[in-house]
C-alpha cells in the first residue's frame, strides 16, 4: 500500500495528538463526541485540518505546570 501524502493544512492523528498534549486515545474520543472531525487521510490514518485543531486547541482550559 503506497503512503499517502499529507495536504497542506492538515495534520495527522499523532500531530494532532502532541498539539493538544492527549493521547491518540483521545483524539479518538474528540472524534466520537463530535468535537473533532477528520478531514482526509484513511480510517487507519485520518487527518484532520490545522483550523479545526486550532480551534479545539483555544477552547480548552490551559493547564499549569505544578
């Protein structure tokens, strides 16, 4: 199977992942709760778009080193 070349403006599940600082388990659960959407890739490697994790990015909380 030939790798797919990523689109401009887009990331990957495991860029996504380090992004948001969760667990690729996590990116699933955004996915499932509708508040991540995929927009490309392939069901064993999604993408998603930089907008769209940025966006989801600004919405949570920020977390402080203890």
């Amino acid at each position: 199977m030939e790798p797919q070349t990523l689109r401009p403006g887009h990331l990957t599940a495991h860029q996504t992942a380090r992004l948001l600082g969760i667990t690729l388990g996590g990116v699933r659960q955004l996915v499932h709760r509708g508040q991540l959407t995929r927009s490309g890739g392939s069901p064993r490697q999604p993408w998603y778009s930089v907008a769209d994790v940025q966006a989801l990015n600004a919405k949570r909380p920020t977390r402080e080193a203890a």
